[in-house]
C-alpha cells in the first residue's frame, strides 16, 4: 500500500498542489504585507520561510505558514509603538524563540480542546469570508488588500459596503478574466476530464492564469475598455541587480535587546501566533482525506523556529494560515512536499521573474481564490450540521457570524463559549436522570458527575414528595465529585423529617461506602 505521507511516492499530487499554493500566496503576502505597514518583501520573506523551514520541520502533511491577516493590527501597530522595523524585526525573533519554548512545555496539547463544530465553523466563515471578499477584486475593485479576513476594514469599509463601493468602479476585463478562470476551473474538476492524464498533471488554476495574462495582453494591444489597469495586477518589487536585491532584505536591531515593549510585543506575537496556528493546524487535519493527526507541540516548536528565521532576515511573523492549506488540500496535495516547494517557488520568482508575475491579473486570482472559497462552504456542510442537533447546529452558525462580523480569532472565541455552553447544559440534563412509579423513585448518576451538577441534583432532591421512596444508583458513573457526595449525604440526612425512605444501590451500602468508592 503507498505511503500517503512519503513525499517521495506522492509527486503527481504535490506538484501540481505547489503551484497552485504559490498562485495564491504571492498577493497574500504582499497584500498583507502591504497592510501591516512593512516593506512589501517582508510579506515574501515570511512566505519563503513558511514553505521551507516550517514545512520541512512541522509535522503536519498539508498546512501551509506564512505571514497572516490575523497579525497585521498587531504588526501595524507595534511597528508604530517601537519605532522603527527594524526594532520589530527584533520582537519578532524573541517571539520565535517563546514560541519554541512553548512546544518543549506541551502548550500545542490546548488544540485538541477546540469543539469539532467550532472548528467547521470556522472552515465555512473562511470560506464565506473569501467569497464576499474576492468579489470586489473579481469586478476590478483593489481599493482593499489581498487577505484580509476582517469585517471593518483599513480603507473605511466593511465586508458588505466594499461590494456596493466596487459596483461603481467595475473593470470589464477583470470581469472576463475572473469568469473564464472559474470556468477553466470547473472544466478541470469535471470527473469525466479527470480520467485523461493532462488534467491530472496540469493544475487548472495555472491554466487558468495563464489564460488571464494572455487575455489581458489581447486587450490591452487592442486598445479596448477591457485593457486592465497596472494597479490590478501583482507587483511584485523588482530589483536592477543582486546588490539592489540584497538591499530590501532588513536585520533585527538588536541594540534595542534592553527595550520593555520589545517583550510586550513579543509575547503578544508569540501567543496569538501560537493560537492561530492552531486553529489552523485542527482545521487543516479535519479537510485531510486520510485523518492524519499533526503532533501540535511539534507544530508550535516549527513555528518558533520559522519566526525565529523569519525575524533574522527582515521577514513578517508568521502563521499556519487556512486560505493557503484550504487550497492546497483542495489541489490535491498529500504531502509536506507541496508546501516547501511552493516556498522554493516564491523565492524563485522574487529573484528570476518578478516582470512576468507582474502581468498576473488580481481578478485570475480571484476566481481561484472565489472558488476555493466555495468548496469549504458548500450547502452540503451545512445540512450535515443541521442533521447532527441544535448542540452542533447553533456553535457552528455562531462562529461562522461571529468570524463574519469581527475577525478570526473573536469569532472563535465566541464559537468556543457557545460550544462550552451546550456541553455544560448537556451535561447538566444527561448526569443525572430519575424515573418515577408510583410513590417509588430511582435516581441514576450517568458518567461524570461534578460540582457543576450540584444545583440541578438539589432541585431533583427538592422535588421528590413527602412519603416517597427513593433509590440512588450511582453504579453508571465513572466519576463522582466531593460535593456531590456531600449533598447526597445532607439529603439523607434529612430524608426522615420529610418521610422518604432512601436506599442506595447494593454496592454502596451506606454514605460512607458511597463516599469511598467514589473517590
């Protein structure tokens, strides 16, 4: 049977993977680099070191790192509070280092703790977000930058007002461009095409883009209104000669190794970077086709290592970040072997062919990203989640709301509190149950029963009537908490003043057997 992990018996999926990984994260990380007020080669930087160094150590098959919208208010404005890139460069180091400490602590163990529907949920707003994101640059409207998640945004609009807003500048040729790329893409996903071995070697989002540079070559040599401005297409920097490439690249300012908001800073990279990476990380192996699990403190201790890297050479923090694995699981990649070579691509094009990327429309790479988007929010997931239980159904609408309304990590957060909620309030109904015949009671203690389960264990005591009897089995639970034990006892204590005679199961013979076997 083939190792699904091997990089080396997996090339025809990861090949074809990388290039489409590559299409999508050259404008994200210039765009985010963009936002975060950093030179635009940092955002490359931070893509290379994602690719390579992160992926050759991290243990996950399929996430791909690399600088993330997440960060960029906390970029921005640390940039802004110490004074100088450079400086940050420096936070940005330290903040690697703390990363890597927290994988040698066994921190990553905190992502198994996210609820399945939260992190789905989280699938579908990144998918939803992408969508409603894209349109504007799919009808020629780049006023915002490439990759950004959240719902108020730098340039004074939101999600929604920036659609209207693009309506009033719309570009015909981006519009063509971005239609035939779906169409190019949809043609490559029919099954039936799928059998003939160029559609398997070829990736259709490179097809797709090559379409849109020749495309926009015809209008623009034509003269017409479809000609596409510069401002639409990738720019990338370019550099005159190797010394000038050299120069765009920047070193921590380590002078500053004495500054108290270096530390602030870096902690707050470190842990947010951490969380994020995460998230990303759970959500990545939830799209894996073979159920692969990442070993998380593996994960936290590669992205130390990444920024660490990263901050050295003047490079952005970076992130595992779900845009770029969504679409390189969407491509078909099986392997690390897609990431790193995505990030031997990027350092390949900045170097060698930063004019041909340079042609590369915004509305080409719109329809990939449109439609990357679509396959993580398809109407299908939505009626899985829905035959599952309100307990699932209602987490999982929350977070894609809340992620929609505000940002990545709130809606999580806010995900997360509602999933806790329908847990605790299951709990709550399913620990303890009673029956009733006659005047004769059983009272059960299923699985665990904790101090959360004391209010609603008095009230059930409450409502026993005078005269009654009662039997207590507590034989099903794994686990029974102190103070439940204790109120068992009170009510024992006062059964007689209300006439209710109460026998425990015959294993616990009396309140102290109870109490013993219990603990």
């Amino acid at each position: 049977m083939q190792n699904v992990s091997n990089p080396f018996g997996n090339f025809k999926y990861d090949i074809p993977a990388s290039v489409v990984v590559f299409l999508v994260a050259l404008p994200l990380c210039l765009g985010i680099a963009l936002a975060s007020g950093a030179p635009l080669l940092s955002g490359i930087i931070a893509g290379i070191v994602g690719g390579i160094v992160i992926g050759s150590l991290s243990g996950s098959n399929l996430s791909v790192s690399g600088p993330a919208a997440g960060l960029t208010a906390i970029v921005i404005q640390a940039i802004h509070d110490l004074g100088a890139y450079q400086t940050f460069l420096l936070a940005v180091v330290i903040a690697g280092i703390l990363q890597f400490i927290l994988g040698l602590l066994r921190a990553g163990s905190i992502g198994h703790f996210f609820p399945s529907s939260v992190i789905k949920g989280m699938l579908s707003a990144i998918g939803l977000i992408l969508i409603l994101k894209q349109i504007p640059h799919a009808l020629g409207y780049d006023k915002d930058y490439e990759g950004d998640e959240a719902f108020f945004q730098p340039d004074g609009e939101n999600t929604f007002s920036e659609i209207l807003s693009a309506v009033n500048y719309l570009s015909p040729g981006a519009i063509v461009v971005c239609l035939v790329t779906i169409g190019i893409l949809i043609l490559w996903d029919n099954p039936v095409l799928k059998k003939h071995k160029i559609f398997q070697y070829i990736p259709g989002p490179l097809v797709a883009v090559l379409t849109g540079i020749i495309l926009n070559i015809i209008f623009q040599s034509s003269g017409t209104i479809f000609a596409i401005q510069p401002e639409h297409m990738v720019t990338l920097p370019i550099s005159k000669n190797f010394d000038d490439f050299l120069s765009l690249f920047s070193a921590p300012d380590f002078s500053q190794i004495g500054n108290p908001k270096i530390y602030i800073t870096a902690i707050t990279l470190a842990l947010v970077a951490s969380l994020e990476s995460l998230l990303s990380i759970e959500a990545c192996d939830k799209l894996d086709e073979f159920k692969r699990i990442t070993p998380l403190n593996r994960e936290l201790r590669a992205q130390g290592i990444g920024n660490f890297v990263s901050g050295l050479i003047g490079g952005l923090p970076i992130t595992a970040v779900i845009v770029r694995s969504s679409a390189n699981i969407n491509s078909g990649a099986r392997t690390k072997l897609s990431t790193i070579l995505h990030g031997l691509m990027l350092l390949t094009a900045v170097v060698f062919i930063p004019t041909v990327l340079n042609m590369i429309p915004l509305a080409a790479l719109a329809g990939i990203l449109l439609m990357t988007g679509y396959k993580l929010t398809k109407p299908s997931l939505y009626r899985e989640m829905f035959r599952k239980g309100w307990e699932q159904f209602i987490p999982f609408i929350v977070t894609i709301i809340a992620i929609l309304i505000t940002n990545l990590l709130v809606g999580i957060f806010i995900g997360i509190v509602v999933g806790v909620f329908f847990v605790l309030k299951s709990n709550f109904y399913e620990a303890i149950s009673i029956v009733k015949h006659g005047d004769n009671y059983l009272l059960r203690l299923n699985y665990s029963v904790s101090f959360l389960n004391k209010s609603i264990l008095r009230q059930t005591f409450e409502r026993i009537p005078e005269g009654s009897n009662l039997i207590i089995d507590g034989g099903g639970s794994q686990f029974i908490d102190a103070d439940i034990i204790e109120t068992i006892q009170d009510f024992i204590l006062n059964a007689p003043s209300r006439n209710i005679q109460v026998e425990l199961k015959k294993s616990f013979s009396s309140a102290s057997e109870f109490f013993r076997k219990s603990n």
